[in-house]
C-alpha cells in the first residue's frame, strides 16, 4: 500500500513556505538539535526541563539503564515541582485572563464554554480540596471516570496538585473493566459523573460505578459529578456530590512539593498477555516531555487554539488535551461528543466555530468521515486550521491525501506522530516546519530518541540506511514510562527481555533510504481497532469465561473504516448449538465483560483450532484464514491435525 503510494504520489510534501518562516524549527536547525541532543543528552534535556518551574532545581538530568534485570529510569531525580503548578499557577500573571480550555458539549445547541487559566486555578484548588476533605493524601490512588467534561481535567489536576496519583478509566469501559483498575490499583476514591452524553444517547457511569463497586473495598469514596442531572442511586457515607462541595469548599490550596520522579498516573493499557498493565508515568520528566513534544510536533504559538480529538481516557488526551497544552499555557479545546452528531460536519463545525489552528484526530475518525463524502467539509470555513496531525495508527494513503486536500485545502502541513501509552509523547513524527512529509511515514525521530531496526527473529541490529525488521529504541528519553504498577519484573519482562538493551515497541517498521521510518503494524498478539489498543489474549479469556464456550482465538483483521477488525475463532462446549442468537449473545457478553470497543466483529464457529503437537494454536495460520488469505497458509505439517485448517477456511467469516 505504501509503496504504491509512493508511486502514485510526489515523494514528498514540504510545508508552505509561509509555514516555515513562521515555524519554531527548520530544516537545519532540525539537523542541528538532535544532533545534540544525541551527542549529550545531559546538557540537551538539562537545558530543556528548565522550561518547567521547578521549586528545588535539578543537578542530575539522566540516569538511566536499560539493561534487563536492573532497568531503572530516572530523569531529573533531585529535582522537586508541582505539575498543577506547572499547567496552571505559573500562568497567572502572564495570562490569567486567557481562556485555558474551550469545552465543547455534546449538545451543539448547548452553550460552549471558555475557562480561563483563572477560572481553572480556583476550580482545580476546590477540587483538590474536596479530595483531601476525603482523606486523599500524596501518593493515594483516584480512579476518574468521567466524561469529556471540564471536571475531568480539574479533577487530574486537583490530584496532581496533592500528590495524589490518577487512573483515568475511560467511559466506554464496562464496570469489570473499571473494579480490576479500581483494585489493581488499591484507589481510595472513584470520581464519576451521574451519566455521560455522547451522540445524543447516555452511557450511565453512575450505575456502572455502582456495579463495580459491588466487587471493590468498602472503604471506597464515590465521588458524583451532577452533570446531566439524571437520576441515580446514592449511598449515604459513600457517595458524596463533587460539585455542591466544591461550591463551598476554599478556593485555594497549597500545592504539594513533589519530586520529578514522584507518579504522576497510571494508565492502563492491554499488552499481549494477562490482564491490563498499569503504566505508570513520572511528573518531571513526563510533563517536560509532553510540553516540548506539544510545542514542536504541532508548532503551537501563543494565541493558537489547539484541539487533539481523542478522549482523556487514553493517553492521547493526557498528554496533548491537558498536560503538553496547559503546561505551555496554551488554548486547549475538549469536546464531549462525537464525529458523527448531528451530523458528519460536526468536527469541521467546531473548528469553524472555535477557529481551531491545530486539529489532532486519528486515521479512523479520518476514514468514517470521507466516507460521508467531501459536502460535510465544504460547507464550513475552516480557514483558520494551520496543521492537521494524525495518530493511533498508520494512516492510509487514501485517507492522507484526502485529510490534506479536502481539510487542508493543500496548505496545512501533516504531523503523522507515532508513539504509545508508554512512551508519554511522540517519539516519531516530522516537525512540520522541519521534515516534509510522506503519507504513511511518521517520518524522523523527536528530539533525543535513537530508534532502531532490528532484525525480529536474531535480534541483530540492522545498520544499513534501509531496513526492515522490528522498531525499538536504543536509549530513554525523559517521557517514557518507569514501571508497571506493581510489577517492575512484568515492566521488564515486556519492554526490555526479548532484545537486550533496547525498549522493545512491539511495532514493526521500515526505514528507507531517507531515513523516514513506517510504521507496518504490531508484531505481538495486540491488534489496534479504531486507533484503541486491544489486547487478544483479553478478548479470549472474556469469551473462554461464557458457560458455552470451550476454546477461542482471537486474531485482528483488515477493516476498513476501523484499521483492524476483531475476529474470533470460537469452539463451543459439546452439544451446544452454534446459532445466530448465541452469536449475539456472545457479542453482548463481551461487551459487557469489557467495553463496546472489545465487541469481535466477526465470530466463527471453530469445531477445532489449529494447534501445535505440543498444543499451541498457530495463530498465523488463523489470521491468515481471517484476512481471506488461506492461499499462503505456509508450512502447516507441524499441526496436530491438519483438517481443522479445511474446515476453517470452508467456513471463514471475511470474504471481502
Ligand atoms: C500503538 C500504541 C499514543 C498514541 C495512541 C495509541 C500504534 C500509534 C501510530 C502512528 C502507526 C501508530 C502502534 C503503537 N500507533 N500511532 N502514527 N503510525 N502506528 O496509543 O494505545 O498505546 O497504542 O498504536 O502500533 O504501538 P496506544
């Protein structure tokens, strides 16, 4: 697909010349800092966390060993900050009265609102003491689950302020999904909403919280922002309304001193076994991160309003709705709803109605929205647009070229910016005044990050210019997470085993012969649906766990709106009937062990699943069967017995 593009297309797109004078780094001066920040990365990121305010300075920038059985990252560890203080306080002289967060609702009749940096400061100190009134303290764990709702960023902020560590659950996770984070990670309060808004239809996250409640500590505080005004159960002594103690709580609140490697949150994230991993970043050397990444990548500049798409629950809107933004005291804009309501103009609506100047979405958004056809763009001016970036996958030619020409109108350069829940920030992606583009590249490392290319079977470093292989990084770089929650051996184990010395991405890639590095896809059993990572081995034990499912595999596939589609191979307990109701029913089962995006698209009734003699499903030959590719299946003798394989593609799901 990419190469043929590239036949197709001009190599390359430069941005406006307009675009580079203006812009914070060229193409030279590119050159010139990762070259330095590669030669010593000491000086580079000393030099670069000092754009952070720091209440103890540091005197050691990096310490950090990648050497499996003693990883240790360290970035800035004597030195003590405030990351509230950071994204909020050290604003207010200088732009007190500028509007911090735009918040778009879901409603497009409802009124928008502008939060000033201000407005923000007096709301993150109620709510930060509204969570010591609770009996949080530093360290304390916070499950958020919440809408895409100001309180959302009040409420991180509010913990990062005392210390305490968040845990954003996003909405869309069923209420199993949110008691196994709310007891991973022993948190003393949940902070939810009575019900959330999205598309005209509510998701009620109080009763989802109830039910996940059932199976947590008692001790738990349930904190309940009234924000559709919807009923709800209450339990006196645990359920407490955020908003009617904030209105009378104090409006300011001393922020705790904090030190750069103090967790600033947990995330967590599916991986290719076992249950979610909490990843777990740091507050100095994250935040530095996020904040330089967010003002390079998108060459942000006093008095652009800025908008990344994705919901806070994932990484994406940590790091670029809320810590990279307000950290450089940017207009950051947050909205409720989604792409497609009223209609499929609503994201082009409000960047005219908002003047957005940087619009930050993900491939799938991108491909449902050209598929409405080019009228939903046109009838809205988006003029002041200046840059379009892309993540959460490879972006497809197609859905490139038409993000360029028909959003951008040609002249709005595309940041396509690769990196994961674990790397806090983009790690590659082109600056836009610096690396002209390829559609389908995430193009040139960021600042300090070495990537390279391994060979995946050997292992071996491949240094010639071109290369294909699998993606990992040689050295840290102050974003990258420090540990798993709970389980630095798993941190270990997953990131730094298989290829001694690096931080393994589990992507594959190509460099060319530029040196622009494609991204081609996960090699591990995680599949990527609509930009959400998903980890297959989840999918599985959700299904294994239906009384009438004996056995099942899942494997990704080629989808064509949402990147990769869920397939299951499912077999079921003997004598059970494979029927279109128990298909439905198993849909629903998943859905609710998980979460609707964990929902398989399609399932297959598997009377036997291909296996090893030793009893290992051969998973390559399953996607292979579920990409409607069963033509080059490839060596199949080891298998147990080779007629399931028969049956397997006779009745396969995926004939498109
Ligand atoms: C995986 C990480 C942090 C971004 C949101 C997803 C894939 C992400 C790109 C891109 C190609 C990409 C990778 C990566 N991915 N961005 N620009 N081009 N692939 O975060 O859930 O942690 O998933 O998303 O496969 O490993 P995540």
């Amino acid at each position: 697909m990419n190469a043929q593009a590239q036949a197709a297309a001009p190599e390359s797109y430069a941005a406006p010349q307009e675009f580079i004078a203006k812009a914070h780094v060229d193409a030279a001066r590119y050159e010139e800092m990762y070259a330095a920040s590669i030669a010593d990365p000491d000086a580079f990121w000393g030099e670069h966390g000092l754009r952070l305010d720091w209440i103890k300075p540091y005197s050691r920038v990096k310490n950090t060993d990648f050497t499996f059985g003693q990883v240790s990252i360290k970035w800035f560890e004597d030195g003590t900050l405030n990351v509230a203080q950071n994204c909020v306080d050290r604003h207010l002289e200088t732009r007190g009265d500028q509007t911090a967060i735009i918040f778009e609702p879901d409603d497009p009749n409802a009124p928008a609102q502008h939060i000033t940096y201000r407005q923000l400061h007096d709301k993150v100190c109620r709510m930060a003491n509204v969570l010591r009134s609770q009996g949080v303290t530093r360290g304390d764990r916070v499950v958020i689950y919440l809408p895409m709702i100001p309180e959302a960023a009040y409420a991180m902020l509010a913990c990062a302020r005392i210390g305490a560590i968040h845990s954003i659950v996003f909405a869309g996770f069923s209420p199993d999904a949110l008691a196994n984070r709310i007891n991973d990670s022993a948190a003393k309060v949940v902070i939810t909403a009575d019900s959330a808004p999205r598309g005209g239809r509510k998701t009620a996250l109080k009763s989802n919280t109830d039910a996940a409640l059932l199976h947590c500590s008692d001790r738990v505080r349930c904190l309940v922002v009234k924000h559709t005004g919807d009923q709800t159960t209450w339990v006196d002594g645990r359920d407490v309304d955020v908003k009617a103690l904030m209105d009378h709580a104090a409006p300011d609140c001393p922020a705790e001193e904090m030190n750069a490697e103090d967790p600033l949150f947990v995330l967590y994230t599916s991986g290719s076994t076992g249950k979610p991993k909490g990843v777990v970043h740091s507050s100095g050397g994250y935040l530095a991160y996020a904040a330089m990444t967010h003002q390079y990548t998108f060459d942000y500049h006093d008095g652009d309003i800025f908008w990344c798409t994705a919901d806070v629950g994932w990484v994406t809107g940590h790091s670029y709705i809320i810590y990279g933004p307000l950290a450089n005291g940017a207009t950051t804009l947050m909205f409720e709803g989604v792409p497609t309501y009223p209609d499929a103009g609503r994201f082009w609506a409000v960047c005219e109605k908002h003047k957005v100047t940087q619009f930050y979405t993900a491939p799938t958004a991108i491909r449902a929205l050209m598929g409405q056809g080019n009228g939903f763009v046109e009838k809205h001016d988006l003029s002041s647009l200046r840059l379009l970036g892309s993540v959460g996958e490879p972006i497809n030619p197609e859905a490139w070229n038409w993000y360029n020409e028909v959003v951008g109108k040609g002249r709005c350069p595309i940041v396509d910016t690769w990196w994961q829940t674990e790397t806090g920030g983009h790690l590659i992606t082109p600056l836009p005044g610096a690396i002209p583009a390829k559609p389908g590249s995430a193009t040139k490392p960021f600042f300090g990050v070495k990537p390279v290319v391994l060979e995946a079977e050997s292992g071996k470093l491949i240094e010639t210019p071109e290369a294909e292989g699998v993606l990992c990084i040689a050295d840290s770089w102050p974003g990258q997470m420090r540990t798993v929650w709970g389980d630095h051996d798993r941190f270990q184990e997953t990131y730094f085993q298989q290829y001694k010395g690096y931080y393994f991405s589990g992507d594959g890639c190509r460099r060319d012969a530029d040196g622009y590095y494609w991204i081609t896809g996960r090699v591990d059993d995680v599949i990527n649906v609509s930009g959400h990572r998903m980890g297959t081995a989840e999918v599985e034990s959700a299904l294994v766990a239906h009384a009438q499912v004996a056995e099942a595999a899942v494997v990704g596939y080629p989808h064509d709106i949402k990147g990769q589609g869920i397939y299951a191979y499912v077999t079921l307990m003997n004598g059970v009937e494979p029927t279109d109701a128990l298909r439905k029913e198993l849909e629903a089962w998943v859905r609710t062990e998980i979460g609707p995006i964990a929902k398989p698209d399609l399932i297959q009734w598997a009377p036997g699943l291909p296996k090893t003699r030793s009893g290992k499903i051969m998973r390559r030959i399953l996607r292979k069967i579920a990409e409607n590719d069963y033509g080059a299946l490839g060596d199949i003798s080891t298998l147990a017995d080779p007629s399931v394989v028969e049956d397997l593609i006779e009745n396969r799901m995926n004939r498109g």
